[in-house]
C-alpha cells in the first residue's frame, strides 16, 4: 500500500539512536527514549495561501531531520511504524 500525505504533512521513519553511551556503556531498551531524529519517506504539495497559491515544502523524500519528542502522529503502513507530522513540528535538517 502506497501513502501519500495531503497539503503541509510529512512522512517519516525514525532513525535509531546509539546503543552505547559514549563511555562506552550498552543502553537496554527500556532506558531508550524514543529517537527524535527521523528520515523523510514523503512529503505533500505544500500548504496553501489564503488566495490559492501554494506553498512549496522545505524538506524533500530522503532528507533526515530533527523533530520534538511529542511531534507527529503515529501509524503503522506495511508493518512499519511511520509518523506522520506537519512541515511546522520539523526543527531543521541534518546534513
């Protein structure tokens, strides 16, 4: 099944974090956090003006991205948990 998100949504898959702490300790997965850092599978048209024009997105398929720890709403396609979140929850892109 192909998902595709309308107007100013995103789609995104979380990228897991480290599975050691930099000192070298192993995380198990109860102590984990959700990762707040993600990779962009698909993005709507864009947002609307008030006059129609539309406004084009500011991340494209592919792009990996910061997110707030609450953003975004999950759903699972295919079997995979995925989250779909507006272009506004974005912090910024990672390069």
């Amino acid at each position: 099944m192909a998902f595709t998100p309308l107007h100013d949504r995103v789609l995104v898959r979380r990228v897991e974090g480290e599975e050691k702490t930099a000192g070298g300790l192993i995380i198990p997965d109860t102590a984990k956090e959700k990762p707040s850092e993600g990779e962009v599978v698909s993005v709507g048209e864009g947002a609307r003006k008030d006059n129609g024009e539309l406004i084009a997105m500011a991340v494209a398929a592919g792009d990996r991205i910061l997110f707030g720890k609450w953003s975004g709403t999950e759903v699972t396609v295919d079997g995979e948990e995925l989250l779909i979140m507006k272009e506004s929850d974005i912090m910024g892109k990672l390069s």
